[in-house]
C-alpha cells in the first residue's frame, strides 16, 4: 500500500533521515521505533507532504506521490496524524472532526458523519460544543485521532500518539488502533513505546540516527537482542506491563554510555 | 438636539469606513494571524484609480469602481503571493508588522510617482444633492456607503461562521500545520483573505471617494484607524469590527464638533489604550484567549552575529577614527555634511530602537513620539521660557522617562501585536497633542526662532561643531550600550525575547527589565529628538511623527536589528540617498518601501549581517600583524 524507498529528507536541505526504506501492507500495522530525534517524525511528515524529500521515492496505492502536495495525499487517503495533537483551539470539537473532512466536499461532512465518528470516543461523544483547547490531553488526543478518520483514511501516520497520557488512556489507543487495523486501515505507528506498540504490530521498523538499522516480523524485532536492551529496558519491563519501557530503555542507554565514558 | 443627530449621521458615516477596514484587518487575522498595515492603502489606490478613469477617460464612475476594485485585487493578489504568504510562511509576527509597513510605504510610494501629490475627489455615484429628511441632511453617498457596509458584514458573517471555507479560514488561523494536514492548503487561504481584504478595502476606496478628498498618503490614515477599530472591537470578531468602527465613528465625530477637531484623535486614541489596558482582546472577543501566541514558537529565530572578542576593539578604533576624523574631514563644506548630521542625530534614536526591539523583542511604532516629547519640550523651554538647551534636553528626558514609565506599566501584560498597536497609539497621541496644543508648539506650521544648542556659552552653530555635539553624544551613547549588551543585562534582554516565561523561571525580573528597556529606549529618542530640534532651530509636528516611526523601524531593519552598530547603514542609506539622488525625489517612498520588504524577506539580519562576514576578515587582517609579537 505504501512503499518508501531510499528517502532522505530533512531541514532546510540538510538531511535529517537518509536512505530509508519501508513498506506498510494493507490492514498492516507497522511500528516505527527509535528515540528522540531519531527521525520519526521527520519521516512522518515527508510522508505527508508537509516536507519535501530530498532523494528517493514514495509511492501510495500504486501512485507515486514523492511531489504531491498534502492536499493531495489527504484526498488519496494517506492521513497523518501529527505528533502533539495540533488540534484547532479556537474551533470546537465537532468543528475540528468536521475539517479533518475538508476535501470530501460539502455533502460528505453532514453533521450526522461528525456525529458517527465522535460515537467511537466516548470522551469527545457529549463534548461536541466545547473548544479544543479546553480538552484534557487524552481528549484532544482522541480528537486528534477522530478528526484523521473523518477523512475516511485508508493510512493513517499515527506520530507518537501515546505521548504524556495516563497509562489507562495509553490503553484505549492502542485498543483503539487495533481496531482501525481490524477494518482494514493500515496503520504506520510511530512510538517511543517499543513494547505495546511491536507487540500490536506486524511490522517492526528501527531507524537510529536517521537510518533504518532493522526491520522484519514484529516479534523477530521484539526478540532481537540489541533492541530488547535499547529500546524495551534490560528486565524486559514485564513488571509493569511494558509501561514506560522506552524511558527505562533510554535510562540503560545512558547508564552503559557513562560506564563506558563516551 | 437636531444638530447632534447631524452630527452622529457624520460619525456613522465616518465609522462605515472605519467599520470596512477592519473587516479586512479581521479577515486577514482570521486566516493567517497577522496584521495587514496595507489595507489602508488599498482603498487610496482604487479610489485615485476610479478618479483618473472618471478625469482623464470619461468614465461613468460606478463603471470605473468596478474595474479600480478588480484592476485592486489583481494588485493585492500579485503582492500577495509575492510578499505576504511567503513572508507567512518565514517571518515571525512582529516582523509581518514590518514587511506590511514596507507593502503601505511601497503603495503610497507608487501612488506618488503614478498620480503624484495632488488631492482628488469622484463625483456621487447617484447626483450631488442630498436627501432631507426631518430637517436632516444625508448626502446619497452616505447611503451607498451604509448600504455597502451592511451587505459586506452580512456576506462575510455568513461566510465564515456558515461555509466550510470559513471553518478552513480559522483553521488556518488556529494552527497552519494542522490545517494542511486535513488537505486545506494554507498558503492559497492565506492569499485569497490577502485578496478579499484588499478588494473589501478596495470597495470601500470608490465608495467613500466622493464624500472625502485623498491624495497618495491618505491610506495612513485609514490604515490606522481601520486598526484601531478592528482592536476596539476585538480583533478577528466580525461583529466587533463593524461595532468597533460606528463606535470610533460617532466618537470621533462628536468629539470633534463639541470639544476640539484637532483633538478628536486624540480621543479616539486614547479610547484604544484604555481598551488595550483593560480589556486587551477586545469588546467583542473572538473564541477563547489564547495562552500563547503557537504561530511565534517556531518562527523566532535570527542570525547570531558575533564580531570577535580581539576584532571588536580594532574595528571600534577605526570606527571612532571614521566619526571623529574621517567623515568631518572628507564631507567638510559639502552639502553631504548636513545629512551627516542628521544620520547621527537619527542613529541615536534608531539605537533606543535597536535595544527594545532588536535585543528585548519588543515592538514599538511609537519611536518617534518620544523624540517629539524630548524636541517639543526643550525647544518650547528655550523659546517660551528662555531656559538653556542643556537644561530643556534635561526635562524633555526627565519627561519622556515618566512617560516611558506609565507607557511600561500599563503595557506590561500586551506583547507582540498589542503592544505594537499601544505603542502607535503613543506615538499618534503624541502627534495629535503636537498639533493641537497651537499656543505652545505652534501648531501644524511648526515652532519658529529655536536657538541651537549651547553648553556654558559655548553655542553649537557651525555644522562642524554640531557634527562633533553628536559625535559626542552617539559616541558616549555607543559605548554604554556595547557593555551593557555583552553584560548580563543584554542576555536577560535577548532571553526574555525568546521566551519570556522561559526567563521568568530563570529568575529575570521581567518587568523590571522590560521597564529598564522601555527607559533607555525612550531617553535615546527623547535626547535625539531635543538634538534634532536645536539642529534645525525649528521644529514641526511632522518632522517627529508616526510616519518616522515607520521609517526608523525600516531604517532598523535594513541596517540589522539586534547588532547596535548595524542601523547606522539603514540610517545612512535612507537619510543620505534622497540626498543624493535629488531629482529622483518622488522615487523615495516608493525606494524605502521596497528596501524594507526586500530586506525584511530575504536579508531579515540586514546590511550588518551581510557585512559581518566581511568585517570579521577585515578585523582579523587587521590584528594578524600583531599576534606574531610575542
């Protein structure tokens, strides 16, 4: 469905990720791992459009949309979700489910439409004339999400959608999206939380500093040492059913550089 | 009774234009969170347009409306995707301030060369005489134009609070990342409320041509109070602009004919600061207050400049041997001397500048009213009251620093746009407080018979010596401020720009520092303003007003903000080439208006920060000889 290859792309011409080269089957999840500022967001949003590629390709559905611009990957069904939320905060929630409908034309963001998907999250269903801005995180996550499937996605770029929320809500979006993958959406999953999000996935996909450095079966990714020590904590993080992995992950990290003196 | 009802039909008139304006302000906000200075002088090219076409082309003047409004906004939509969307889409807010400053100059200028000087009228669109009814009198125009307002409010009411196309407009407004993320694309929405403005200011031009008389630089004047009626009536609110803009209409208006015409915008202006201070977002406020300006997070950023620790002390020698031994010597008896005068005089004020802007972030429009406290104050001492120049340059300071004072207090929560708007609202108030207090300041002709500056006898009269007086002062002014710069307090300065709540954690006393800021910026344009008017032993309300405000933020601009030594080029640029290029004199708005945007644009750490490189290379040439002795 979606095919990346040997896409650099970056900052005012200076390339953040090089080489890259993925693909997301359709009804597939795939997992993209890596730590801060290795460059999953950077891909996400050269996969949307929001930055131009420097080399490679990119195609979606057969077509090849390395020079499309948003608008037209949205049309086609490639929704990004973007990290942090971004909701509008000045619109209310059903004004912000409805934009996610922006390029289905009028007929198609009827009120029962915003309605139908604003069903599917409890914590937006009877918030519907509140400001964006006035949502907790784990709403306007969810609104974030909810405003994706307005578009009638047949992709979705989930960018770090678990970022800063409560363990129980964590939960419901990844519940959340193994239900989206259920009905036959694919999902690129981009999280710091190695453990719940490989363990959802098909896929897994580890890019460091820019490049990818692994990718195969989920569980291939999941059992391969070196990722279980970098980026699932070295006890395996069972105690807390894998919350907060990537932190103790990221803590070993650190703790075997300052051994290491580097 | 019967005379004040004539009255308020006046200020409804009045206030229909106003409310027009800033229809367009709002719209512009609405969409891409910024503030569009042009609009004004939409409304001024379309109406000279109409007039050539009625004059020279015996054109029916509906007819030729119609095409100045389309001819208009072809106009905005080439300036448009020329100017304002890419400077969207790299500038922070403060600085579309600044390049939309440069788009009005660059209107009015082209208006000067295209109809020139002259002040013109249309003729009404539907017979002279006006309508009487009840003993009142209503020019047909007036209801054209009510008629106009009242279907522009309705179209756009509906437009943004009912159509897809509007709910896009705020998204774009809200957050531009995400907009375009649901398929809006950004840029195109950007242009087209850019177009839409421009064409409502278009309309509004024709239609009010005929009950007022425009020339080239009266867009200025709507431009301002279009502004100030879009932040009487809370900015991007709909219902606010048309509220706000009857509101300043009929006061104005009234003021006018029961207390004094010259102060009418006096009052007006002072209706905007007591809104600005106690109810910032507006009368009518549009959604909820946003905590934080989102679109200022990623967008501020400038070119660190850095002349080195052993180059800076070279490159100081030279300069102080330029300023007090070159410069003299080579322009000496030449008509260059009199603008090298001035470009110091000015420098000094463009340096207060530099400090609050450049180094502590803060926007002001207001400049040069504090020159005209400092100029005003010592001159009327020395004229009125026979009291030394030193003397009146000291109260004009003393002066200025309580009203730098009470200006900091009240403005200390406003940032970005508001403060901007409440610093012109100075400036403009100190403007109209020039002009209306005729007994003491001499009016509009200005104030006669200024002695030049004298210290102890000593008098300042020969252009040499007053050279030297402002060599002095720029000199003793330069070095201070160096220090203080590279000291702790610059990068407190420079902190709080970045992120004033990030500095308030660090323990910056903010709004001390901002007070401080405030000070030293308004004591420079107050010394430099007593210096100017000892300079040309007469002083006027327009040598020191709004429109040098303007120009020394452009001056600032394209020297390079933020490097204290850099507006020196901006300033010598825009002071000397007039000079030099005399015959074409009529080119010069037209010239600063495009050096600002071009610089704002492209070379945002302007003619400094292109130097620097050089300057660099220069100081280490300089110094290389002497890092072989030992």
């Amino acid at each position: 469905m979606l095919e990346i290859s040997g896409l650099a792309a970056g900052y005012d011409g200076r390339a953040v990720i090089s080489d890259v080269s993925l693909t997301v089957g359709a009804g597939e999840i795939v997992a993209l791992i890596g730590a801060n500022g290795a460059g999953k967001s950077t891909l996400a949003r050269t996969v949307s459009g929001l930055l131009p590629a420097l080399a490679g390709r990119i195609t979606f559905q057969g077509q090849d949309i390395t020079q499309a611009n948003p608008a037209a990957r949205v049309r086609a069904g490639l929704i990004h979700v973007p990290e942090g939320r971004q909701v509008f905060a000045g619109l209310t929630v059903a004004e912000n489910i409805e934009l996610g409908g922006y390029t289905l034309g009028a007929g198609e963001t009827s009120f029962e439409q915003v309605r139908a998907v604003a069903a599917r999250f409890e914590a937006l269903a009877n918030r519907m004339g509140a400001y964006a801005g006035n949502l907790s995180g784990g709403q306007q996550q969810m609104l974030a999400i909810a405003r994706g499937l307005m578009a009638r996605p047949r992709l979705l770029i989930l960018d770090e959608p678990s970022l800063g929320l409560a363990p129980s809500l964590v939960a419901e979006i990844f519940r959340l999206v193994g239900q989206l993958r259920d009905q036959g959406i694919a999902i690129l999953l981009s999280e710091q939380n190695a453990r719940m999000s490989l363990r959802i996935a098909d896929h897994g996909v580890v890019i460091e500093n820019g490049r990818v450095v692994l990718s195969g079966a989920a569980q291939a990714v999941l059992d391969a040492p070196d990722i279980a020590a970098r980026y699932l904590g070295l006890d395996g993080g069972a105690a807390v059913g894998g919350m907060g992995g990537s932190f103790r992950a990221r803590f070993a990290d650190e703790l075997r550089r300052t051994a290491r003196g580097d | 009774m019967l005379e004040a009802v004539q009255i308020v039909i006046g200020g409804v008139l009045q206030g229909c234009i106003f409310a027009l304006l800033a229809i367009g302000f709002s719209l512009v906000h609405r969409v891409a969170s910024a503030i569009n200075l042009a609009q004004g002088a939409f409304c001024i090219v379309a109406a000279l347009l109409t007039a050539t076409l009625e004059q020279s082309y015996d054109v029916p003047v509906m007819a030729g409306g119609l095409v100045a409004v389309a001819v208009t906004g072809c106009l905005a939509a080439g300036l448009g995707a020329a100017v304002f969307v890419p400077g969207l889409r790299r500038l922070p807010t403060s600085s579309m301030f600044i390049l939309t400053a440069g788009l009005l100059t660059l209107l009015e200028g082209g208006s000067l060369v295209i109809w020139g000087s002259q002040s013109t009228t249309l003729s009404s669109f539907s017979g002279e005489r006006p309508i009487h009814l009840a003993g009142l009198l209503v020019p047909t125009q007036g209801l054209w134009l009510v008629g106009l307002t009242l279907v522009v409010t309705l179209v756009q009411g509906v437009l943004l609070a009912r159509t897809r196309a509007g709910r896009a407009f705020r998204a774009c407004a809200e957050n531009p990342l995400a907009a375009s993320l649901m398929g809006i694309g950004v840029g195109r929405m950007q242009l087209l409320s850019f177009v839409l403005a421009a064409a409502v200011g278009a309309l509004g031009g024709v239609v009010m041509g005929p009950i007022t008389s425009f020339q080239f630089d009266t867009g200025r004047m709507y431009t301002i109070f279009g502004f100030i009626a879009a932040v009487i009536g809370g900015i991007g609110s709909p219902l606010g602009a048309v509220a706000g803009g009857l509101f300043l209409g009929i006061a104005t208006q009234l003021a006018a004919a029961y207390v004094s015409s010259l102060f009418s915008n006096a009052l007006a202006l002072v209706l905007l600061l007591a809104v600005l201070v106690w109810r910032p977002s507006g009368l009518f406020s549009a959604g909820p207050t946003r905590r934080q300006d989102v679109r200022d997070e990623p967008r501020v950023q400038r070119a660190v400049i850095r002349i080195g620790r052993r180059q800076g002390p070279v490159l100081a020698v030279i300069g102080a041997v330029l300023l007090f031994a070159g410069v003299p010597w080579a322009l000496q008896g030449s008509g260059l001397m009199s603008s090298a005068i001035i470009t110091l005089i000015v420098f000094v004020s463009v340096l207060g500048l530099d400090v609050l802007m450049g180094y502590a972030g803060q926007v002001s429009l207001g400049q040069a009213g504090f020159m005209a406290i400092g100029g005003y104050t010592a001159s009327v001492l020395a004229v009125q009251f026979h009291l030394p120049p030193l003397l009146g340059t000291l109260v004009g300071l003393a002066i200025s620093l309580l009203a730098a004072t009470v200006m900091a207090l009240g403005t200390m929560r406003l940032r970005g746009l508001y403060l901007a708007i409440a610093t012109l609202a100075f400036g403009l108030l100190v403007d109209s407080l020039t002009v209306g207090l005729e007994s003491l300041t001499g009016g509009p002709s200005g104030l006669v018979g200024i002695p030049p500056f004298s210290v102890a006898g000593f008098r300042f009269d020969t252009p040499l010596r007053a050279y030297y007086l402002m060599a002095f002062v720029l000199a003793v002014a330069l070095g201070l401020l160096a220090g203080g710069m590279r000291g702790s307090f610059g990068r407190a300065l420079m902190a709080i720009r970045a992120d004033p709540l990030a500095a308030a954690a660090l323990g910056i006393n903010v709004p001390r520092h901002k007070l401080a800021v405030f000070c030293i910026s308004a004591g420079l344009g107050s010394i430099s303003g007593s210096l100017y008017a000892f300079y040309f032993q007469f002083l006027s309300p327009e040598m020191v007003g709004t429109p040098l405000s303007l120009q020394m933020l452009a001056m600032l601009v394209v020297g390079g903000e933020g490097t204290l030594f850099g507006p020196l080029f901006g300033v010598a640029l825009l002071t000397l080439l007039p000079t030099l290029f005399q015959p074409l004199a009529q080119f010069k708005t037209l010239g600063s208006g495009l050096l600002l945007i071009v610089f704002s644009l492209y070379l945002p750490s302007g003619i400094f920060g292109v130097l620097s490189g050089d300057l660099r290379l220069l100081g280490g040439r300089l110094i290389a000889p002497l890092r072989v002795l030992p």
